[in-house]
C-alpha cells in the first residue's frame, strides 16, 4: 500500500503517479488540508451531517493523513484506473475506494476554487481566461502561474 512519506523521497514516482513535482504538490497541500478540515467539522466521511463530535483519524484508517488523501485522489484522476486497481494500490475495497473517491473529489474541487484554481468548462470560459492578464507558464516553477492540474469539459448533452 503506497504511502505518501515512501511516495515522496522519489520525486520520479511522485510525478509519474499524479503528475505533479513535489513543490506543488506540497505547496497545495494546506488548501487541501483546510477544504478537509472544513468539511469534516460540518459531514461525516459518508456526507451527512454531523451531529456529534468532530472527526477523528483512525490509526487503521486506509488514507491516515492528508497527503495520503491527496495522493489517493491525484492518483486516481491521473491514472485512471478502475476502483478496483486504486483499491488494491491503496489496500482497501471497491466500495471503500467509491466513498473515498467521492468525498475528495469534493474536498478538491474546493481546495481548487479556494486558490482559484478550477479548470475552465468550456472554450469561452478558457478564451475568456487567456485573454485577461492571467501569468505565463513557465517551466511549473511558479505553482499560481501554473496551469490546472487537470482540464474538464463541459457535460455531453447525449
């Protein structure tokens, strides 16, 4: 079971599995952290409400820290891999992977739009983007002038 501390000691590994050098990935960990941490004050890891106490880590729990989460969710978009392969990468089932895989996807959409992030859905959005005074890529050294970490399209209206 890939964890992130044995992940992150090989840069190659790092970017080959989510597609991202290890500066910006450490660099959007904290907005991830916090849209977590967010989240898990007011739902439970199944998206309800929560009415008790707030949320605990368990020390058998499959992703135990927030760079594992993020990894687990990087992972999976970008290797699009069925749940069945991220399940036995990360040691747990198909339906523990669908949970999971649902739950980050919402904590990454907000930890994205928090550094205003989100990829644009459609081509006037993208041209509209372009156009204003947003910074240059270069090289991905600059983790606010970098492009999204992943490009959506719009819904097929099939």
């Amino acid at each position: 079971m890939p964890k992130f501390d044995a992940i992150l000691q090989n840069e190659r590994r790092l970017r080959a599995m989510t597609g991202l050098p290890r500066t910006t990935f450490t660099a959007f960990l904290p907005d991830f952290t916090a849209a977590m941490e967010q989240y898990l004050a007011r739902y439970t890891l199944d998206g309800y409400l929560r009415e008790g106490d707030r949320a605990i880590t368990y020390t058998n729990s499959p992703l135990p820290s927030p760079q594992d989460r993020l990894l687990f969710i990087l992972t999976y978009l970008k290797q699009n891999a069925i749940q069945e392969v991220q399940g036995q990468l990360f040691g747990m089932s198909q339906s523990n992977v669908s949970k999971w895989v649902r739950l980050l996807l919402e904590i990454l959409t907000k930890a994205l739009a928090a550094q205003q992030l989100l990829p644009a859905r459609t081509a006037q959005e993208l041209a509209a983007y372009l156009q204003t005074d947003a910074p240059a890529f270069v090289d991905g050294t600059d983790e606010r002038s970098s492009p999204p970490l992943f490009t959506m399209t719009a819904p097929s209206a099939r």
